[in-house]
C-alpha cells in the first residue's frame, strides 16, 4: 500500500510540474510534508535558485507547534521572508500533495500575510 501512495505522488507531481514552472518575476512556492514537519521553498526555476526558505526544523515556535498550526506558522514565515526580499507574487506548487489539511493551512496563511497567488 504504501508504495502505491509514493507513486500516485510521483505520478501527481510530474503532472503538476509539467505545468508549473516558476520564473524570476513569478517563483514557484513549494510544500514539503513530512509525518511530523513541514516546509516550505520559494524557488526561481529559470535560475534553478532557492530564493527563500522556511522549515519546522528551522523555526522553534513552529517545532514546538503540530500539525495545521505549524503549517500556519510555516506560511506566515515564508511569506514574510518573501516579501522581504521583493517577492510579492507566487505560483503555488502543492508538490503532490491533496491540497487540504497542512497544505491547505499554509497556503491560506501565505496569503493572508501578503503573498498573491
């Protein structure tokens, strides 16, 4: 069973990233989830850069958090830090993942502390 979950993943993300593709004036935001963290990368894909970067492990307030409120948290960071550093607009790359529960949780984050996408 669980191999059959990695390759629909697999299968998923090939599908999605066919169609993404993040530039310097719109980078790629992608989600990592783990059983127990979550992370989060904004990437410039013509450049083949990570621009900005937030993770659970990163962030001791998220660490000590679970579940959707890390995953809150997380957005919140990553969002700052983008904007931070000029990045105003986004492409959201789910990574494979359903778009529910952490991913969903962080996104919605990202975007109300100021991301477009």
């Amino acid at each position: 069973m669980a191999f059959d979950k990695i390759a629909r993943r697999a299968r998923i993300k090939t599908s999605i990233r066919t169609r993404l593709r993040g530039t310097t004036a719109r980078p790629r935001l992608t989600v990592f989830r783990s059983n127990s963290e979550i992370y989060a990368q904004v990437i410039d894909d013509e450049q083949g850069r990570t621009l900005v970067s937030a993770g659970s492990l990163k962030d001791a307030s998220a660490h000590k958090a679970a579940g959707t409120e890390q995953a809150k948290l997380i957005g919140k960071a990553i969002a700052e830090k983008a904007k931070a550093a000029g990045i105003e607009q986004v492409v959201f790359d789910r990574n494979g993942y359903l778009y529910h529960g952490r991913v969903k949780a962080l996104a919605d984050a990202a975007r109300e502390a100021g991301l477009n996408f």
